[in-house]
C-alpha cells in the first residue's frame, strides 16, 4: 500500500491524460469513415474537437458548466465547431450524425440505452467511435494493470517532468468510477452494436468502434 500511495503522489505530480493519448487513434477512424459531421459526446475542454475540425464540423456536447465554457472560448468564432451545454441525452433525438465520438464518457451513462441511442443518432453508414473507461476483472486486466501502473508515471514524467502544483484544465471536469467489466460491455455491444469491434487498452481503457449499415 505504501508504495501505491507514493505513485499515487508522483502521479499527482506528473499528471497526464490517459484520454488524450487515443486522441490520434480517434482521429484516424474518424478521417477514414469520411465524415463531414462530427457529434463530440463529453469534450470537455475540445482536445479532440481540436484535431476533428479540420476535417469536419463538429458539436461538442458538455455538461459541466465551467469545462463547456472553457471549450466555448477556444473555438469562439470557428464556424465549424459549436459547444453546447448538455450531455447526450438532452440532445435533439431528430439530429443524425456522420461520425460520433465519445471518450470515458460512456460510463457515466446507463450502458445499453445510451448504445442504443447512440446506433440511432447515427446516419447510415456512420461510425461510433468510443474510448471507454472498464473495471478491472480477471487476470488479464490484472496484467496489463500492472504494466499501466508501472508506465504510469515514465509517461508522466516524460509528459510533465516540471511537477505540477495543479490538474490542467483538460483534466478537472468530474469523474466516476467505471462499473462495467470489459466483458460486460462487449456482451452489450453484441445485442445492441452488431459487428462492433472491441479491444482492451492500457491504462483502464477499451475502444470501440462500430459502423451502421
């Protein structure tokens, strides 16, 4: 215990986004389905609005007040980008999207609803593309636990080696504890996405992608 208190203290030190670092990987799906509008669900401070909008418009949805009008005034006066205050399911049920992404925002939400409604606000041939939070449960995520705990703070140090006094801001919107196993979110996947590709990640992460007919 006395050696996780101490990374635990390192890490707050050098802190860094486990989110950010699919933000490229998020990107490439989103470019390679062709899409030229884009829904952010939960953008927090626009990290990823920021690479899409290049390439396409994008609505960032983001409840928490304070970390919406962050990503507001960065993208003031971007035609292509608009910020709303809402999570996903405030949004208007009528809107189809070409692409939608959704980073460690998924276990915020009811799992097999929020899958269901995220397939339908889907155009045909659109691509849900999610970086999700997991539970660890059984030895392989007890494995590559171990592994995230031990690069943790290397990634951290390299990332931020001056130590911080603070989270940034792209990291200080509320957080949860993820409940769903990744086998339980894949069992989901399969009743509601079929076809959807799933994949364990380091750092308590999975992704997912699926492509509507």
């Amino acid at each position: 215990m006395q050696v996780l208190a101490a990374l635990d203290r390192f890490n707050q030190r050098h802190p860094w986004s486990h989110n950010d670092r699919f933000l490229a990987w998020v990107e490439r799906r989103v470019a390679a389905s062709g899409a030229r509008e884009v829904l952010d669900v939960g953008c927090g401070t626009g990290n990823l609005i920021d690479r899409l909008r290049h390439r396409a418009r994008v609505v960032g949805l983001e409840p928490d007040p304070a970390t919406a009008a962050i990503a507001t005034a960065r993208f003031a006066g971007d035609p292509a980008v608009h910020v709303a205050t809402h999570g996903f399911l405030d949004r208007d049920p009528q809107l189809r999207w070409d692409a939608i992404t959704i980073v460690a925002v998924l276990h915020h939400l009811p799992l097999e609803p929020t899958l269901r409604e995220l397939r339908g606000a889907l155009r045909p041939g659109g691509r849900l593309v999610v970086v999700g939070c997991r539970r660890d449960a059984g030895a392989v995520d007890l494995a590559l636990a171990v592994v995230s705990l031990l690069a943790n703070p290397i990634v951290g140090l390299v990332k931020h080696p001056a130590s911080a006094t603070d989270l940034p801001e792209n990291m200080r919107a509320p957080t949860t504890p993820a409940a769903q196993t990744f086998e339980g979110i894949v069992a989901a996947a399969e009743r509601d996405l079929p076809g959807a590709r799933a994949r364990r990640r380091l750092f308590w992460r999975y992704t997912l992608v699926y492509d509507a007919p």
